[in-house]
C-alpha cells in the first residue's frame, strides 16, 4: 500500500501494522487509512479523545465486531486505559440502550482478558441522594434545567426524575471520566443516532458552555465522517451553526 506519512503513523501505532480488511481489500485500506491519515492534519483533539470518540460512535452505531476491536486495541495501543473504554460503554447505555451497547461490553471483556488486563471496579457511589447528584451535574450543563423540569406535563414528571438520577446521577456521577469528555462523548452518541435534533442542540449548548468550543466539536465531527457518513456530519455541523449564530 501507499500511504501518506501521516496514515503510515496510524496504521504503523494505532494498528502494528495489521488489519483484516488488508488481505482481499488492500487498495481500498490504503483509501481508508490515507483519509484517515488526511483527518489528522484538520483536527485538533489529542490521540486518546480521536479514539474515545470513534468508539463511542461504533458502539452507537452498532458498527462491526472487527472495527471495534480494531479501535479498542488501537486506544490500548496509545496509552488509553481500559478503565476508560469501559466508561465510554457504560455511558452510552442511556443513549443508545443496553439492548445496542450490551455485546460491545463483553467483546471489550474478551480483549482485555485476552491481553491479561484486569480493571478494578469503580467503587459504587450511594444510591441515596442520586437524584440531587444528577440534578447538580444537569445544572452544570443546562442552567435553566429546574425550570424546564417545572414545565414538564405531571404524567411525563417521572421521566424527567429518571433523567436526572440515572442518566446523570447513576452514569455521567461515575468515575473514570472527567465531565467535558463525558459531554463531549455525549455530543458524539447524539450525532451518531442522527434523529435526536432537539437533544443535539441542547447538548451542542451544553458542550459549549463547559468548554468544548466550537473549533473542538468540528474536530469531532471531522473525525466521525468516515464512521457515520457525509450527510449525517453536514447536518451535524448545521447544527453547531444553528447554535454559534445565538
């Protein structure tokens, strides 16, 4: 294959130089993994978050065992706990649902015991009090949370009550992660599914405000492209234009 100096990098660190597709499709790799190599010279996110983000999009998606490995080794490959993988597969869960996400937990399990590493399990926080420990990280994000909860039709209220004790209190509350990868993964779940617009902006809102700006969310989106497509990206990028021009 010929590659540009920069896919040669990825494919040489990222993937030891070896990947399935080589074997019977060998010049559409050497495409892949230049454009790849191409994505490197417009972004500006480090190694470990490029990857964060691609496996959280191909969990979403529900993208091939194979790349998933691929990419999981790749984040081991370049420093990236496995605690953190796992992280990133838990807290897809709220948005994409076990039912989606389940299989990836135990294909990460499997590469890990094959590669003899063991995780320590995240000491459990009290169930008690989780409610409010969501509602803390929501008003973080969203400052007028408490009065779009006030807003919310009765028979919708414990919805709303899940939200903030188990998408935030059980998951984004967990360790391992920090708050602006949380979000920004988050960003990247939303973008992935491609049909939650309102949910979009609102976190597009929310990322901005933490400190994931503009030139960082069109990094992600740049390298989401050759996981979830050119259509769902430029409606992606609209998006983060709707929000910019407020």
């Amino acid at each position: 294959m010929k590659l540009t100096e920069n896919a040669k990098k990825i494919y040489e660190i990222w993937f030891k130089s070896s990947c399935e597709l080589e074997a019977n499709n060998a010049s559409f790799l050497e495409d892949y993994l230049n454009f790849l190599g191409d994505i490197s010279e417009k972004i500006n996110i480090d190694e470990q978050t490029r990857l964060s983000v691609i496996i959280a999009s191909l969990v979403v998606s529900g993208g091939a065992q194979s790349s998933f490995k691929a990419f999981v080794k790749a984040a081991l490959n370049v420093g990236m706990s496995a605690k953190a993988v796992k992280e990133i597969l838990y807290q897809a869960v709220p948005y994409a649902g076990l039912g989606r996400v389940e299989n990836y937990i135990f294909l990460a399990d499997e590469i890990f015991n094959k590669a003899g590493i063991s995780i320590e399990e995240t000491p459990k926080k009290a169930r008690e009090g989780r409610g409010e420990r969501g509602l803390e990280i929501q008003r973080k994000l969203f400052p007028a949370v408490d009065k779009f909860i006030a807003s919310t039709p009765s028979d919708q209220r414990h919805i709303m009550e899940f939200l903030s004790q188990n998408c935030f209190g059980d998951f984004y509350a967990r360790d391992g992660l920090n708050l602006e990868l949380r979000e920004l993964l988050t960003f990247v779940f939303i973008s992935t599914l491609g049909f939650a617009k309102p949910q979009l902006l609102g976190h597009i809102a929310a990322n901005f405000g933490i400190g994931n700006d503009r030139a960082k969310l069109i990094s992600v989106v740049t390298t989401l492209i050759p996981f979830i497509g050119y259509p769902s990206a430029l409606n992606v990028l609209a998006a983060i234009n709707e929000i910019s021009v407020k």
